[in-house]
C-alpha cells in the first residue's frame, strides 16, 4: 500500500505560537518542543487504540504511548469506563480511598519483592521519595547514578556524567546546589570495576545505588549480564541499597517489570531493596509508586521517621486508571505487545538495511530503540550512545511524522508500541519505512 501524507499542520503552528507566549518554550515538558528534531509539534486532541489525532485533523500512528502509560492503547473502553464512573462520584478526596490498596495488591502480586507500597504522582517523586528513604535507613549521605539514566527531575538526580571512574558529579541544570551535587556520584554504566572502586574509595558513606532496571531514556541499554547481579551484590556487601527504577520498563518490559525479565535467573536473596513505578501503573493518569522491603517502607511517616505525603497521593481517578489498566493487560496482552515489538523492530530494522543506513537495534523485553550510526560493537554506555548519528534520526523523524508516524521527537527516547498496535497498525508504519529509511540515508 502507498505510504500516506498528513496535510496541514496549520492549526498546531498557531497553539505553539500562542502557548509560547504563555508557556515557556510553549511546553510544559522540554522535549515535547521538538528542540532536538525542529519543526512544528503536534497539538494532539483525541486518541483511539494505536492512533492520535492532532488539532488540524491529522490521524498518526502512536509510538509514543503518552511515553509509556498507555500500554493498552489509547482511550481504551474499559480504562475509560471505570474512569467515569470514578469521577461521577467524586474527582478526590484527601482521603483513603478503597482502591488503593486493591492496586497495591495487584503491584505486590507482580513484584513479589515488593512487601509494601507508596503511592505518588509522578515519577519524580518516586524515585526522590525512594532516595530520601535509603538516605533515612542508611544514615549516610552519598547516592550512586548511572551517567545516562534518568530519575525525574529531582535536584540530586540530574547530576550528568563524570567520565572515568566515581567523580564528583556537574549539577546537570542551574539551580542545583553545589553541595547537592556533590552528593551523587555518577559512575559509567555497565561496569562493575567503576563500582567496586566507588564502594571501596566511599563505602561507608553510600546510601545506595539508583539504576534503571534496564536503561531507556539514552535510548534503550538493557544492562549486560552479570551486571545487575554484580551491582547489588557490591551494594550489599557495604551495607548499601539498591533502588531499581521501572518508572518507564515498569509492566511494560514484561508483566513484572525488566526485573521479572531478570529475576529467574539470579538465585534467591539477590534483589533490589526499593522498586519504583510510573507511568503504566497510573495507566495515563498521574501516578507512580515506591516499594520494597517491609522494614524499609515502614520507616516512611507516619509509622516511621522520613517524611512523604501527597494532597493528590493516591487520588482515585488516577488509581482506577491505573487498576483497570494493570488488569487488563494479561498474558494475552503482553503477548501482543511483544509480536508488536518484534515485528515492528524488525520491519525498521530491514527497511534501514535495504537503504544503507547503518543502525543498531537494542531491545529490553518488549521494549526497543533504534540507534543510528556505525557501531563495531553493540553500545555498553552512555558515551556510546552519544555517538549516534542523530542528524540521521532527525530526518527519518520528519519522513516518518509526514507519512502520518508520530516517533519520539528526540534520538535518545525508546519507542513505545502497545498491546492496540494490530496488523493495520503495523502496516501502516511499513508503508511509511522506506521512505523514511531513504531521508535517513540522505541526512
Ligand atoms: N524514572 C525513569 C526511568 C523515567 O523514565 C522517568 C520519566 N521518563 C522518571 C523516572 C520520571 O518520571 P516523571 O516524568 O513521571 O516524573
């Protein structure tokens, strides 16, 4: 089938130009303003199954998923159903809502880990939550950070990379404290001798590890084996902790997480100590979560001395969302996810071949990305993924975006299909591939 063009983009050129005068950069999120791919963004307005609609009528392909949340698809009947339904009785209350502990139940019986559950807003504040905590169980002051992972937007968790082995991290934004800085270190992924070196230089002052289950947000970089293993059994033998962040694999690398990926193959004991969530567990509404050992999670208040509370903590719109999503998305769910990936990943894959763009494809459960640039070896670190040709990304976006394909405005995001993303889907984004494959070329 030939490949389609969207039409006019008129209609979003004039909100971007207004929300600018308005909003900064006319965004409220920064990569959402296409800074790294230019053109104009996408006032989207309606979302069914696989598809987004934006404001001058243009219908995409979605591999964005609201980056991660709709995992069902868009709008899905029964999400929305059980939505409404909530909201006829009440948008919130302030107050302990049943469901609550329904959707902890249901985390708990994915991540047996999991003894205990806080429910937040955003991912944000999961992962500062769960530093506050190691921080509070530990009594010491120091955090280790992957260069190249992300954790929200916390003032100690943008600290960028420092090269080589443990240095002192840059803040990573203005407005960040010197000495809040000083208290992340930030190693190389994948590489245990970094770490060994960290504990054995500043051991007994290291609260924790954070590290994304399986790094997504440079693009996706599963950890290589032995890796995790190897991280927390260093973490431990310190007395230190290890928070795993599912914020974005959370129920959508597989059914529990990228660590139920990982889990069956390391023997009993060797496991993080705090998990956090976002995104699917909310199901498109704001809410994610900690959780973890029972001993640790009850040092939270009220029963314990470190301090989180939320006026919109467990609010039951956003709870409901999230249930219903985590309900429905069975084996038989996942399983379409994951023919969505790996036919869809290949397809890419073939089409960027067959136009001699040189790629890397890298994948973390259902979860994939595609790297541009000549790489001899398969990337290991964030330095490795700098290096791809993100000129090349920029214009297979643009080609795609025309051929009505809505992909992540930025090179270094994963791509996100869902369990709605059918044969139709799936065609449509081929018939748009060699196209886009040959504007790659061109870059
Ligand atoms: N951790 C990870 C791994 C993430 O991918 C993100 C968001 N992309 C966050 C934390 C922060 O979540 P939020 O944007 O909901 O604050």
């Amino acid at each position: 089938s030939a490949a389609a063009s969207t039409g006019s983009t008129v209609r979003s050129a004039e909100y971007a130009a207004r929300a600018a005068r308005v909003i900064p950069g006319g965004v409220n999120s920064p990569v959402r303003a296409y800074g790294s791919v230019g053109g104009t963004p996408r006032f989207l307005v309606a979302g069914s199954g696989p598809y987004v609609t934006d404001v001058d009528g243009n219908e995409y392909v979605d591999l964005v998923a609201s980056w991660g949340p709709a995992l069902l698809g868009h709008a899905h009947p029964e999400v929305v159903a059980a939505v409404q339904e909530a909201a006829a009785r009440g948008l919130g209350f302030g107050a302990s809502v049943p469901e609550e502990a329904e959707l902890a139940e249901e985390i708990m019986r994915r991540v047996p880990l999991v003894e205990r559950v806080r429910l937040v807003s955003t991912g944000t504040e999961a992962t500062m939550t769960a530093i506050r905590l190691a921080r509070g169980a530990t009594g010491r002051p120091l955090i280790i950070k992957f260069a190249g992972h992300y954790h929200g937007h916390s003032d100690g968790l943008l600290a960028e990379a420092g090269s080589g082995l443990a240095t002192l991290a840059l803040p990573g934004s203005a407005g960040v404290t010197a000495e809040t800085a000083a208290q992340t270190l930030v190693l190389p992924y994948n590489d245990l001798a970094a770490l060994e070196t960290a504990f054995a230089e500043h051991g007994d002052r290291i609260a924790g590890i954070i590290a994304e289950a399986a790094a997504a947000n440079m693009g996706v970089l599963p950890p290589e084996p032995g890796f995790t293993r190897g991280m927390i059994e260093l973490a431990h033998r310190s007395g230190a902790l290890v928070i795993l962040d599912e914020v974005l694999t959370g129920f959508r690398a597989g059914p529990a997480g990228y660590w139920g990926l990982q889990a069956a193959e390391l023997p009993d004991g060797i496991a993080p100590d705090l998990v956090t969530f976002g995104k699917v567990v909310g199901g498109g509404l704001p809410l994610a979560a900690l959780g973890g050992r029972k001993d640790l999670m009850e040092q939270l208040a009220p029963l314990g001395p470190v301090y989180q509370a939320g006026t919109l903590s467990g609010n039951p719109l956003a709870v409901t969302a999230g249930l219903t999503t985590l309900r429905l998305a069975d084996d038989a769910a996942y399983a379409r996810l994951g023919h969505a990936a790996d036919v869809l990943a290949l397809t890419v894959s073939e089409s960027l071949s067959h136009a001699g763009v040189a790629h890397r494809l890298a994948r973390a459960g259902t979860l994939f990305s595609v790297v541009f640039g000549d790489f001899a070896t398969a990337p290991r670190t964030y330095e490795d993924m700098k290096r791809q040709e993100v000129f090349r990304h920029r214009a297979f976006f643009h080609a795609m975006l025309d051929g009505g394909v809505n992909l992540p405005p930025s090179a270094f995001e994963a791509w996100f299909v869902t369990a709605a993303h059918d044969d139709a889907a799936l065609e449509r984004i081929a018939a748009v591939l060699p196209r886009a494959a040959a504007a790659a070329a061109r870059a």
